[in-house]
C-alpha cells in the first residue's frame, strides 16, 4: 500500500460541537440524503466518516465539506452512505462497502475518483477498495488502518460490556450514554483535555469535574438519537474490520494524529 507522510488531523469521527447554524444550513443544501446534488459531467467523491457519520457528509464535517472548501460540492459530486447493520449477524465492513457498491450502481457512477475516508469510514474505503479496486482511483484515509488495535478494541469491549450491563438491569438508555462518554475520552488527545479542562473541581459533595460536564453532555446527547444495538453492531464491527495491505492497489494517502489511541501512526505504517 502507498502513502505519504502523516499529517496532523482532527478527530473525524464526532461533529465539533460548536459548528454554527450557518455551517449546518450550508451542510443541508451541500450534502443531503444518500448524495450531494447530481452535477453533470462532475467527478464523483465519496465521504465516510466515524460510526456517528450519516449520509449527509456536510452536516458531520460542516468545515471540510461544501461550496468552495476542501471537499467543494459546487465542483464535485459527492457521495455519502448511511451505515447499515445486518440484523441477522455481526456487521462487517465489507457489508458496508457492498452497500456503498450498490449506491454507485443506483446512481450509475462506474468509477469514484475518490474516497475520503476517517475512521470507521476510513476502515470501509479499504474493504472497498480490495474488494472493488476497479472502482475507485485513490483512497485518502484518516486515522484508519488494515485492522484494529489490541488497545482500541479493549477500549470498545468495555463498552459494549457497559451496554449488556445496562440492558440487562433496565438501564439500556444510561448505559448508553456512559459507553459514548468512555468513547469520547479515546476521540481527543490528552494534550487537547489538558487545554480544555485543568483545573480545580467545583465545590460540592461530591465535587464536580469540568471535564464531567463535556462528558454527560456529549453521552446523553448520543443516546437520545441512537439505541444500544445499533452502537453495539457498529463497535463490534470496527473490531471485525480485516484487510491484507498487500492487497490494496489503490494508491493511498494515509493521515495519522500524534497522539491517536485507536489508531496510533506507527499502525498506519504496517
């Protein structure tokens, strides 16, 4: 597989909360419904991000996707997917680029010129492209790899252990929330929670934490538009993820962030 040299990134995999409504109105008119408007004669681009990623690419990634920015839909044709979930078994990638496959096919794009993929939906543009190498031109991948972590699985096993704890007590809807606050600690890097929330705790019994705030908001935010089997299958399926790098021919431009627990850029390298 060919790259270039690691370039420092975002996390992708979770909308920043302070995108404005300008930028999600933007987001609405740019990217909306499985694809960005048809422009005629347009190279097509697919946009896949992180397992909270929908089909509207612009609304996720409001600062990269839309008229005259990096990913500019007034001059390309942009595809987004909403993620599927096999409701008879475990969830795979390739499931997802199979869905993907057969989106191209309803929209009658024979060949992507590109894939832009981060995190889960970085993960999806590989299985695509070994499984499809004939239908895309080039990969650009952000903080995904040919498979997961040791570390980035324990990560998500303890979360789903959360889940069944939860469901099992009466509490799917809590247990919910605090498995995404546990996933949000492994979306930012220790030196962007030291910026953000140093500090003493707020007096109380018992005391509160700055960093709790962000947490509860960002886990009881998640659990309200989501439920506990879909973030389960879709865990579970970062965890399944397998390609063999020697067989991706597409070329690659891979990005990786210092300081990446899931995806650290020594992984990227193999």
């Amino acid at each position: 597989m060919r790259h270039s040299p690691e370039r420092g990134a975002d996390a992708p995999d979770i909308a920043r909360e302070d995108a404005t409504a300008v930028a999600r109105k933007r987001a609405v008119r740019s990217c909306s419904g499985a694809s960005a408007r048809a422009i005629p004669g347009a190279e097509a681009i697919a946009v896949l991000g992180g397992i909270s990623a929908s089909a509207g690419c612009a609304a996720w990634w409001p600062a990269q996707v839309g008229p005259g920015l990096t990913i500019d839909t007034e001059c390309h044709h942009v595809v987004g997917l909403d993620w599927t979930v096999n409701p008879k078994g475990p969830t795979t990638t390739v499931d997802q680029a199979d869905a993907l496959a057969a989106e191209l096919d309803r929209q009658r794009i024979e060949c992507l010129d590109a894939i832009v993929g981060a995190s889960y939906g970085g993960m999806v543009a590989l299985a695509f492209a070994q499984r499809f190498p004939q239908r895309v031109n080039r990969l650009v991948l952000l903080s995904a790899a040919h498979q997961s972590h040791p570390m980035a699985t324990a990560h998500r096993v303890i979360q789903r252990r959360i889940l069944a704890l939860g469901g099992a007590n009466g509490h799917a809807r809590e247990a919910l929330a605090l498995a995404r606050s546990l996933a949000i600690t492994t979306y930012r890097t220790r030196d962007e929670f030291q910026q953000r929330f140093a500090g003493a705790p707020r007096a109380g019994t018992p005391p509160r934490f700055a960093v709790e705030d962000y947490l509860d908001h960002c886990g009881s935010k998640f659990a309200a538009d989501w439920t506990a089997d879909r973030y389960h299958a879709l865990s579970e399926s970062l965890d399944l993820h397998q390609v063999d790098p020697g067989e991706i021919t597409t070329p690659s431009f891979l990005l990786a962030v210092d300081g990446d627990t899931l995806v650290p850029p020594s992984q990227m390298r193999e």
